[in-house]
C-alpha cells in the first residue's frame, strides 16, 4: 500500500459518497456533487503522476486505477441519465459506458496474448477522459435549466464523439490480432 494506491482506494470509496450526496434534496447538492468528482478526477491524475514520479508503480494500482475510473464515471452518468431524462445525455452515457467495457475486454485479451503494448493508453484516451471529466462536473454542478448545464451537454457530446474515435483506434491497432483469430 503506497501513496498512489491510496488515493485510488479515495477514488472508489467515493462513488457511494457522490451518490449518497446526489439523492439529497438540497439546492446545493449539485455543487457538492461535483465538488466530490472533481476531486476524484484529481486523484485520477494525481495517483498515476505520483506513481511514476516516486517510481511506486505496482500491478495491483494499474489495475484498480482504471477500474475506479470507469466505476467513478460510469456511476456519475447514470445519476445524470437519471436527472436529465434526456436523450442528449443518455446516448452519450450509452457510447461512454459502452466503450469502457469493449475496451477493457479488448485491453485483458490483448493481455492475454501478450500484445498489451498494442491497446496501451493513448494521448487520445488522455483527451477522451478530460473532456468526460469536464463534462460530467458541468452536468453535476449546474441544474439542467441553467444555461451553463448546456455547455456540458455539449462536452458531453464531444466526449462521447472522441469516445469513439479513441475505441475505434484501439480497435484499428487491435484488429491484425483480432482477425487472426
């Protein structure tokens, strides 16, 4: 257990604190709501900058770093298909929760037959998660009528297009692999 781990476990026990906050009837809810993802974002970046630099990376925080990522986000997109009640944010979440599992499935495979390095993780996959991030605190933080909630639809538009984009290149560099079987 080390620094970088630590603030991973932070990232997933958070999730039923980001929940927990988002069922409570208050005007503020959102903002603390957000406030909680912002700061697991930021241990989404922190972990992984600290376990290079202080040279502590361990199998065990580059598994459970992407898992907590994807439980975080995953969870956050469904408590704003909740409170949204449109299409604008459903088909997004749909395309962003979709890809995380292709793309795990893809990653554990390629695993599997030893060309990890194939599917590791792109500057595209570093942009598809900021733009998620960002658009997920807009979304949490502002009510749906407040003009800036729009913005983050928006975002979350672009999210879901890189989202895309980024599975669709790591499907590309998997497919000699993928069709030889």
């Amino acid at each position: 257990m080390n620094l970088p781990n630590i603030l991973t476990w932070l990232r997933v026990i958070l999730i039923p604190v980001l929940i927990v906050i988002w069922m409570i009837p208050s005007p503020e809810t959102g903002l603390i709501a957000a406030a909680v993802f912002g700061l697991a974002s930021i241990t989404d970046w922190l972990d992984g900058w600290l376990a290079r630099r202080w040279q502590m990376e361990s199998r065990f925080g580059a598994f459970l770093d992407p898992v907590a990522d994807k439980l975080m986000v995953s969870a956050a997109l469904v408590l704003l298909v909740d409170a949204f009640d449109s299409l604008w944010v459903t088909l997004p979440a749909i395309v962003i929760i979709g890809r995380e599992i292709v793309v795990s499935a893809l990653r554990e495979w390629m695993s599997e037959i030893g060309e990890r390095a194939q599917v590791a993780v792109s500057w595209l996959g570093k942009v598809k998660t900021a733009s998620q991030m960002i658009a997920i605190l807009l979304c949490l933080a502002l009510p749906v009528e407040i003009t800036m909630s729009h913005v983050g639809l928006w975002v979350l538009g672009l999210a879901a297009v890189l989202t895309l984009w980024s599975m669709w290149a790591y499907l590309r560099a998997a497919w000699p692999h993928l069709s030889a079987e």
